[in-house]
C-alpha cells in the first residue's frame, strides 16, 4: 500500500471520527459549564473559595505525602510477611492508600515493589511482571509448607543424598524449564472458595491445589553442591541456583519438584527476589533507609518511581491537547503511531508526559497506525 492511501485512510478516519463525537464533546462541554457553580459553592462551603467570612480563618489542609503517587522499591529484610511492610510504609510515608504488586514469603528477602496512591489501580497490570530470584534448595528432607519453615513430612535414603552430584540436579532443573503445569504449595496464600491455602492447612482440612500453567525461563545451579551436617533433619546437602519464571511461579513448589526428581527429597532453604519486569533489587532500599530519607525530606533515590514514569508492559500513546478532556470524561479517542492489536492495552499520556490514563485499542483504521482507543482507567 502507497503513502498516498495510507493518508487518504488517515484523512478519512479522522473526519469520521470528528462528526460521530463533536455531539458528545458538545454534551461535555455543557456538562462541565453545568458543574462549574456547584464546584464553586463547595470551595465556598469549605471556606476556601472569595466568600469566607472576614476575619475567619480557613481550617489548615493537611499537608500531601512526601510520597505520594508512584511505586516504591523495598529490599526486604527476613522475617516480616508483605502485608508487615505495607503496613510499615504506610505510617513512614504517611499514605495510606499503600499496596504492593507480588508478595514474598516471611523468610524470603529481596525485591518488593509498593504503590502508593493512584499507582494501587495499576496493581493487575504490574503483579504479571516476570520475576528473577537466587536461592538455595537443601536435600535430603520433604517438609510440608516446601520450605525450611515447616515441619519434615519425608526423608530420603542417605545413600541417595552421598550419591546425589551437581549434573543430577542440574538435569532435573532443566526438565523445568519451559511452559508446565504447575501447583500451589499446600501452605501459600493463593485463595480458593475465599480462604487462603494455608488457613485450609492449618485448620487440618483437604487443600485443593488445582495447577496451572506456568512458565520457567531459567533455572539451573549456580554453586557447587555443598554436603552439611544433618544434625537438624533437614537435609545434608545443598546448591544454590538462579531462577527467572513467570508470575504465579511458586520457588518453593520447583524446590520441591527437584527434590523428588532427584530421589533425595528437597526444599527450599533460601530466597532472594533480584528483580520484578524491568525493577532491579540494586534500586531498592530497606524500610530503616526509607525512614530516613522521608525523615530528611528527600525521595529515597532510585527506590522511588514517580506516577508518570512508571513502565508499564505495554505500548505507549502521547495524545494531543484536544483529546485531553475526552481522556477525562472516559469518552474514546482517536490517535497515531497506534501499535498493537485490537484488544490490546496502551498507555495514555500527555504531550509533556503526564500519565493520564491506560485505555483498550477498540478498532485498528486502515494500516496507518491509527485507531480508536478506549480510556479504561483514568486519572486526570
């Protein structure tokens, strides 16, 4: 197709559009006209707008987070669960209205990605991030939560744990690599019927685990097997190894999974999460350092990313000023240099990079790269 039908495309797509909206960008316009005294009697009500009273002092607002909007990037220290942390950065950072985007077990270390105000309504697209973790996986001993917090549920042969070498493990590793079908362990937070995995587990009652599919990038040894005293019955070996997979990928079931394949019973005895999408472990800063830095009134640094800069994993649209209000009242819009398919999720922003909405491409027109997009969730 010619440069010339593709602009004739363009031309009459934009001439479409513009007649079948100029109604409701009229509609809006009244609307908004319609709103604006009833906006100037609350400010009024408030005492804040030109007819408060004389000599009345307006009651003092309260002063915005430091921390406002955005995602927060916190090294994880063992012991805490994820909600601790939420919990914790909320009264550091003063906004309440804190989540986090993917949860790390109690004795799990690493990468924990917080959002704080308007960036909460982008936890679904964020929590599909894939992940990167390093850990170590001890042989020797099956415990019932796939981790070293529980307690041993099977031991395998000694003879199996002393014949047990780094090419054995490595070959079970990667018989775990790709898409599989993969299942809970029976104390997780993963929630069936409204209750959590492990409430299930700890109240004595059937656990269903039904699996999933997954995928595994990576997985293979990093260090050398290690043989350990077995004085605790929690295994007398161990290696260390690197594993990249996708969300919803339970390090402690594939630990679990090796140990079996291997004939020795395994679980998982450490874990450190490096990285989440494109955020890095080496950007993240511990809640002590957080408190600091809110306290010296400074952003911790690289740890925090601010609402408009936040990667989404998606494609991005810079809209022109005149979509801007249709953005606002969630009405469709038409745009260029569209890529994607019909369905697909796009970022929309301003031309000075305002993050102003994430919308659905609704219809693709022509090859050109226009289309029709519309706004889902809107924050302007």
């Amino acid at each position: 197709m010619t440069d010339e039908t593709t602009t004739e495309e363009t031309t009459r797509a934009e001439e479409t559009f513009s007649a079948k909206t100029g109604a409701d960008e009229q509609a809006a316009v009244q609307a908004s006209e319609e709103r604006a005294p009833e906006t100037g009697l609350a400010e009024q009500a408030a005492g804040g707008g030109p007819s408060a009273e004389p000599g009345r002092r307006s009651p003092a607002r309260r002063r915005a987070p430091l921390l406002a909007d955005g995602l927060l990037l916190i090294d994880k220290e063992p012991g805490p669960t994820s909600h601790d942390v939420v919990q914790r950065a909320r009264r550091i950072t003063g906004q309440k209205k804190t989540g986090h985007s993917g949860t790390l077990d109690p004795d799990a270390t690493g990468l924990l990605v917080l959002t704080l105000g308007r960036a909460t309504r982008l936890t679904r697209f964020l929590i599909r991030a894939p992940k990167v973790y390093v850990g170590t996986i001890r042989f020797g001993a099956a415990t019932d939560t796939y981790d070293a917090s529980g307690s041993v549920e099977e031991t395998g042969p000694a003879e199996a744990v002393e014949a047990l070498d780094r090419e054995r493990i490595a070959e079970a590793m990667a018989d775990l690599v790709g898409e599989i079908d993969h299942r809970p362990p029976p104390y997780s937070a993963k929630k069936v019927g409204g209750k959590k995995l492990y409430e299930l587990a700890r109240a004595g009652e059937e656990v269903p685990r039904e699996s999933k599919r997954v995928t595994v990038f990576e997985l293979e040894p990093t260090g050398e097997l290690a043989r350990r005293e077995d004085a605790d019955g929690l295994g007398g070996a161990e290696i260390e190894f690197r594993l990249a997979c996708s969300s919803g990928t339970y390090a402690r079931t594939l630990a679990h999974d090796v140990g079996r394949a291997v004939g020795t019973g395994g679980h998982l005895a450490a874990l450190r999460r490096l990285q989440v999408g494109p955020f890095r472990l080496e950007d993240a800063v511990r809640l002590g350092e957080l408190e600091e830095a809110v306290a010296a009134g400074e952003p911790p640094a690289a740890a925090w990313v601010p609402f408009d800069a936040i990667p989404l994993p998606f494609g991005e649209i810079a809209v022109d000023p005149q979509q801007e209000d249709r953005i606002a009242h969630g009405q469709t819009v038409l745009v260029r240099e569209l890529a994607g398919d019909e369905g697909d999720w796009v970022k929309l922003s301003d031309r000075r990079g305002r993050f102003l909405a994430v919308g659905t491409i609704v219809e693709r027109i022509g090859t050109g790269g226009v289309g029709i997009v519309q706004p889902r969730v809107v924050f302007k």
